[in-house]
C-alpha cells in the first residue's frame, strides 16, 4: 500500500475515486434525499488470492465517501453551517458476494447506511456508518 512520504503531505489514497454526476438529479430534491454515487478502483494490482487486501480496499473506499455523505445530512438542517472536524464513530461492513441514505442525523452526529455492488452487479458489501461533526453556524450569514 501507498505510505505516508512526508510528514506535510497527506497518505497517498490506494484507490482512484470517481463520482457520478447527479447535479441537475439532485438539485430538485430537499439536501436529505440526495443520491450520491461513487465509483472506485484501485491503483495496485490486485489478485483474486488476496481476499484479505480486497476487504481493506472495499473498507477503505467506504469509510472515505460516507463521511461527506454525513455531511449532506447536516446541511439539510442548516445552509450556514462549516465544518472543522467530521470523525467516525463507529463503520460497521458485512461483505457479502453504494447506495447511501441518511436515516438519522441531529445533534452533531449522523448514521448513514449503504450497498456496494462490484462492476457485474453482484451485491458485494452492507455498510453503516455513524459520524460525528463538529459543526460551526455562521449567525451573521443566516440573518441575511
């Protein structure tokens, strides 16, 4: 896997990332039920021996895309809202042979829940996510 080269950079991600755009999709619903759909793959070789690297790649993808996924969820509650620190709280998988949704979110924390199909449409993997974000409201943007 890709390691950290520096101290002043950030690790190298194991995976290209590309996200479906559904701007004009979501742009007629309310921020809570938008979709957001991601595509991954990653940029080592992998082998159909190495079930173990599958797994960590498949996690990895996951927990990176649901935090902003997270993020989406607080938004639909207030649009003058920063965040300085989103952190995970709990990322449970069962892989099995990604839709996302937000059920619950408030209180600065938010539980979002999806499904990874691999490029044959095989349902592969059930993920659930609950995160945390430290939240600052711009008051004096929200009085305009």
């Amino acid at each position: 896997m890709p390691l950290l080269h520096n101290m002043r950079s950030r690790w190298k991600m194991p995976l290209e990332f590309r996200k479906l755009n559904l701007v004009a999709e979501n742009r007629k619903r309310p921020t809570y039920q938008r979709r957001q759909v991601h595509y991954f793959k990653p940029l080592v070789k992998v082998n159909d021996r190495s079930h173990n690297f599958q797994a960590v790649l498949l996690l990895y993808g996951s927990d990176r895309n649901f935090l902003f996924t997270a993020t989406n969820a607080h938004a639909a509650v207030h649009k003058y809202m920063r965040f300085n620190k989103v952190t995970s709280l709990d990322h449970a998988v069962v892989i099995h042979c990604s839709q996302t949704s937000s059920p619950a979110s408030g209180n600065q924390r938010c539980l979002v829940t999806g499904h990874m199909w691999d490029i044959r449409r095989r349902h592969v993997a059930t993920v659930m996510q609950e995160a945390m974000a430290d939240v600052e409201y711009n008051e004096d943007k929200a009085k305009l």
